[in-house]
C-alpha cells in the first residue's frame, strides 16, 4: 500500500470516528435524551427538581456516576460471563454512587443533606443501567466515555430546566440555594424574579414537576415536529430544482 492510500484510509478513518462522536453526542443531549425520550429515572428528577441548584447537584452527581461507570463496564466487558452480567454491572454502579456521595457529604454538605435519599438512590436509576447493558457493554472505552457524559448533560440539562421553571413560577427566584453548591459567596448569586407573600404550592409540589415535565417534552415534540417540515420541505424543492 502506498503512502498516499494509507494517509486516505487514515482520514477516512478518522473522518468516521468523529461523525460515530457527533452522533452520540446528539443522540444523548437530543434525540435520545434519558429524560424527555426515554423517560427514565423520572423518579429523582420529579422529587428533587423544585429549585435550579438541586437539579444541578443531582446531575453533576448522576453524570459523574454515568461516566465512570460507562467506561468501566467497558474496560471488563469481554472478562464478565453473560449470565451475571448485570449482578456485576450494578456492584460497580454502586461503588460510584458510594464515592460520589462521599464526596458531596465532604465538600457539599449542605447540599447532600437536601437530596437525602435520592444519592444512594442513584444506583436504580434506569439511565445508568440501560447505557451501561446497551451501550458500554457493547463499545470501546472513549464511545463509552462519550456517551455516558453526554447521556449525563442531557439528564442534567433537564433537570436544571425544570428545577428553574419550577422555582420561578413557585417561588419567584433563581439560583436560590446556589451557595450550597458553590460556598458562602454564591449567596449574590440569587436572583429575585417576582415578590410574593405565598409561594405557589402547585409548581414547587410533585404535580408542578409533572406538569412542568410535560411542557419539555411538548416543547421538544414541537421542535422536532418543524425540523422535520423543514427538512421535507428541503427535499422537496431541490427533488422540484432537479426535475426543472
């Protein structure tokens, strides 16, 4: 093979493993979001997403749990039988979940002590083990690593938009509890929307988060809904251009 053919493959190569990138990218932020398409770990995210800053505490735990335990599924994929496969996949879950909420009770303190139950629960949460069963098992260690932090944004993401929807429709503020996550001086962080004697129950109750919920997810249908038109409304004039 000539140099110029190797460097051609070479490309080539490359050119693939960037759009494979692009495309779990896309797929764990968009089109197969954890949280508006699959709805999974709905649980944590209805209970805990009353404010911005404990959606956000939940997804950068929940993300950093997704990653490690996608690129370890990935490292003894081909050493764990199949038979107990997912035994051993949830022991290593539970190690992450076991380090990432000793990290919280060490440098957020206050901040754990608001999620409570819902860290160790992390564990069940459905995202982490499907992407660990689907995906890692099936795939090298940087699409595992890749997937599992954009399958972790695209939870978190979510999280965050309903935690802040949520506060300000209920309380009026944004950013409130930021100091939790970030120390003393993220106090100036919060932002006063509206002033109100009562706060409104419905939003910062489980029903405001499903209706809240609800709305993201009419949101994205919309949104895909017009790309689509969009796109055959694309095809159609250049199929038309042609023909002409």
């Amino acid at each position: 093979m000539s140099v110029r053919s190797q460097h051609r493959c070479t490309f080539k190569g490359e050119k693939s493993m960037s759009v494979e990138y692009k495309q779990i990218s896309i797929d764990g932020l968009w089109n197969n979001n954890p949280a508006l398409v699959q709805l999974l770990g709905l649980c944590p995210l209805l209970a805990v997403s009353n404010t911005l800053i404990n959606g956000l505490g939940l997804g950068i735990a929940t993300t950093m749990v997704l990653v490690g335990s996608n690129v370890s599924v990935s490292l003894v994929r081909h050493w764990v039988p199949k038979e107990i496969r997912i035994p051993v996949f949830v022991m290593m879950i539970a190690s992450f979940v076991t380090n990432t909420q000793l990290l919280m009770n060490a440098f957020t303190y206050e901040l754990y002590l608001v999620l409570g139950i819902f860290i160790p629960l992390i564990v069940t949460n459905c995202v982490i083990i499907g992407r660990a069963e689907a995906f890692a098992s099936k795939n090298t260690i940087i699409p595992s690593f890749v997937d599992g932090l954009t399958q972790g944004i695209g939870f978190s993401s979510v999280l965050v938009l309903l935690g802040a929807l949520r506060e300000v429709m209920g309380q009026g503020t944004l950013f409130d509890g930021a100091h939790l996550l970030l120390g003393d001086w993220a106090k100036v962080l919060t932002i006063h929307v509206y002033q109100s004697e009562h706060s409104f129950l419905f939003a910062i109750l489980p029903p405001g988060a499903f209706f809240g919920l609800g709305l993201l997810i009419a949101l994205k249908n919309y949104i895909d809904q017009k790309r689509l038109q969009k796109a055959q409304q694309a095809l159609t004039g250049s199929a038309a251009m042609d023909a002409a």
